[in-house]
C-alpha cells in the first residue's frame, strides 16, 4: 500500500477503506509518513469530505493509536458529556454531581482550558488542595463508591489525533465536519464512555458560528457514536451570549454551588437539566425525559446533589466548606462595576470578545505556558432581552490589577443597547439516531 495512491483516491473523491485509514494513521503516528503526504491528504478530505464509515474508521484508527481506558470495573452505564466550548460553560462542575446524584457513575476525564477560561480541572483547582493525580485504581473505586470522580487526561489518549491536529492547524484544514467529528469521538471513545451526550454550541461565542454548522457537526458525531457502537444523542445550544453570568473560574465555581442549590442563572439550570435528563435516560434510570427532568429537580430540592459536590471535592482533597463558605474560594483586590451608558435593552452580549476580556484580565491562556488566575474574571449582570437604566452596572470586573481601562473598552464595545431586543433561544434542537 502506498500513500500516493490513497491521497489520488481520495483527491477523486472516492471513499477510502479501512485498511487505508488504518494505514495512513499508524505509519503518520509511528513518524514513518511524512508530514506533506499527510497535509495533502487532510486537503483532499477537506475538499472532498468523508462518508459515515469512513468518518467511523477514522475515528476508531485514532481511538487504537494510543491508550483506550478500560471502565468495565465500574458497574453501571457510564455517561459521558462533551461540550464544544464556549464561554462561562459551567456546565460540568453543575452536571457531574447532579448525575451522579441520581446513582449514575460519571467518570470523567478533563482537561486544562486554552482561551477565555480555564478548562473544568483549573476551575476545580479553584478549590483548596484539590487534585486529580488520582491512580486508575483510585478513580474506579472512587466512581464505584461514590459516582464521580474526575482525572487529568492521560497523556497517550489519541495520539494520532494530536499530530493530526497539530498539522491541520497549520496547513488551513481545522474546519473540517469529519476531521473535528472524529478528533472529538475519538477522544471520547477512548475515554471509555458507554453512552455520550454531546453539548454542540452554535453562536458568536461557539465554533459553530450558524446553527445549520452546528447540526451538520452534530449530525456527524451523532452517527460516527452510533455505527461504532456507543449510544449517542446531542443537543444544539446557544452561545450567541456567555452562559450563565459568571466568566472566570473561582466565580464559575460560586456560580455552580449557586445552580446546585437551585438558585442558579436561568440559562445554565435549563442547558444543566436538558442535557442531564439525556443522560438519565442514556443511563437507564429513567423511562422519559420529563421523568428524568423530575429526578434532576428533586436531588437539587432536597440537597442530595449539593452533598454530592461537597463528598465529590473531599475525595479529591478539596476544600469542601467553599460550598456554605464561597468567600474561602479564591479573591480578586479589585471588583470594578461598568456602568451601563444609557438605559434600554441588552441587544448583544458578543461572547467571545468577553472572554477575550476575561482573559486579558488572567482568567485564562492564551498559551499553554500561561498562568491561570483563579480569582479575577468578569460577572454579569444582565443579559440580552434584559432591560437596563443609564448607570445601573452591566458587568463587574474581579482583577487583581488597578488599571482595567482596556477590559472596560472592550466590554463597551461588545455589550449594545437597543430600544428592543428579544431573548435568544438556548436549546435550539435536539439530535438524535432515531
């Protein structure tokens, strides 16, 4: 077999086989392909595209290139949950142990975050002497006991994946429906998961930008779960706005403790309670959805998911008082308010240049050699739809630095009043194999 001949097959749009994809995975993983073979063919499938078996196998030639977690000793069926980003997407620190109150293992793997906010482990490290240098025999006895427990990504997952993507980076081929499809199947795969619920947002703040992109990617990773046997569904959101008001990570941290005891934003309770009800039902412990959405309700109402946050970080060595104690978490010198400069309607709220604010202000890297600081980001306090008076604050800035004159302009320019505006849609569809 050679590389020559599979990259002419796919530039003439034909399907490619999956003893090609294998092989053109393996020999560029193991270093034996060079990189502008690969290029070229990563072209060739930008322009030409991928068929669903096609998309499968190349999402499982990566899932095999490196280490597959192995959770058969957790008993039950795991759900995962994977979000495409946004900002102020808190929704894993609400999620994890609200389903994991209903007795369904969440066994999750997380990352560091690049961009406006920290990944799910730097909020979490928010937390006093929390960690997730956990040994895999410690994290299935911690999911086996108690449900949740959430672990750094190993560092063999996928490597296929991260050279490949590392090349598409530089040679224009990100945006591709079946090369993001299978980076993120693959890696959720490899995970271990039994089912996934995928979070795919759509908006200013969103990589999908058009809600009709967003439904062909989720289409996509819908169908590549599906014929590689992992029950799959996902739901199409809105990040024309943050989520939620918090953006930063020890804020984010209040703010889940906040949607825990049912006293949450309005938009991240519903996106929690949706995406949680798909898992519920995934997981067997529910027959419908709105039975699902009950349950999710009632270990909120009664407190068994606040426990569950507060027995999730003591396993982990947290600091579980921040939960009746949120001024333990880490805090800013300065909290500055920006007030509004005439009244009206928030019209737009432009997500992603508010988490460029927020980074400015340390909240999150712009490198992987960035340091993270936990306490400063940007709070809310409207949001589009809302009506606002001249002076009332839009936003207060939590900075450890005196002069924020750059983050206000930036605010200002990215937060319009209008006489009207209506309030966007968050759940846009729901995509499932059916």
């Amino acid at each position: 077999m050679r590389m020559i001949d599979i990259i002419a097959k796919k530039r003439d749009g034909k399907a490619l086989s999956t003893e090609e994809i294998q092989f053109f995975v393996d020999g560029y993983t193991k270093g034996e392909i060079p990189d502008y073979q690969v290029s070229s063919l990563l072209m060739a499938i930008y322009f030409e595209d991928m068929n669903d078996d096609e998309r499968a196998n190349l999402t499982m030639a990566m899932v095999h290139s490196g280490d597959m977690i192995d959770l058969s000793a957790i008993s039950g069926i795991k759900v995962d949950k994977h979000s495409t980003g946004g900002v102020g997407d808190t929704t894993t620190l609400v999620l994890a142990p609200l389903v994991a109150a209903l007795d369904i293992p969440v066994a999750k793997m997380s990352g560091r975050g690049l961009g406006h906010t920290g990944g799910t482990i730097d909020k979490l490290e928010s937390v006093a002497g929390f960690h997730v240098e956990l040994t895999k025999n410690e994290f299935i006895d911690l999911v086996n006991r108690d449900k949740v427990a959430v672990v750094g990504q190993s560092g063999n997952l996928t490597p296929a994946d991260k050279k490949l993507y590392a090349l598409r980076d530089v040679t224009a081929t990100v945006n591709s429906i079946p090369l993001i499809a299978s980076s993120i199947m693959s890696k959720k795969i490899a995970a271990g998961a039994d089912a996934i619920v995928l979070d795919v947002k759509t908006g200013a703040g969103a990589f999908m930008k058009t809600e009709e992109d967003a439904r062909e990617l989720a289409l996509a990773m819908v169908r590549i779960g599906t014929n590689v046997g992992r029950k799959t569904m996902a739901v199409i959101s809105d990040m024309s706005q943050p989520l939620g008001f918090a953006i930063g990570n020890a804020l984010e941290v209040k703010e889940a403790i906040a949607t825990l005891k049912g006293e949450g934003p309005e938009d991240l309770t519903e996106l929690v309670l949706t995406l949680g009800s798909q898992m519920a039902l995934l997981a067997q412990k529910a027959t419908t959805l709105e039975g699902a959405r009950q349950k999710l309700l009632e270990v909120i109402q009664n407190g068994t998911a606040l426990n569950k946050f507060k027995e999730f970080l003591t396993n982990q060595g947290g600091d579980a008082s921040v939960v009746d104690h949120p001024e333990k978490l880490p805090q800013a010198a300065f909290q500055i308010a920006v007030p509004a400069k005439s009244s009206g309607v928030i019209k737009q709220i432009v997500a992603d240049e508010i988490g460029v604010a927020a980074m400015w202000l340390g909240a999150g890297r712009a490198t992987k050699e960035d340091e993270i600081d936990l306490a400063v980001g940007i709070m809310l306090h409207k949001k589009v739809g809302e009506q606002v008076k001249q002076g009332d604050p839009l936003v207060t800035i939590y900075s450890n630095k005196k002069d924020v004159s750059e983050v206000m302009e930036k605010i200002y320019a990215n937060i319009k009043i209008a006489d009207h505006a209506e309030k966007p849609t968050l759940i846009h569809q729901i995509i499932t194999n059916e």
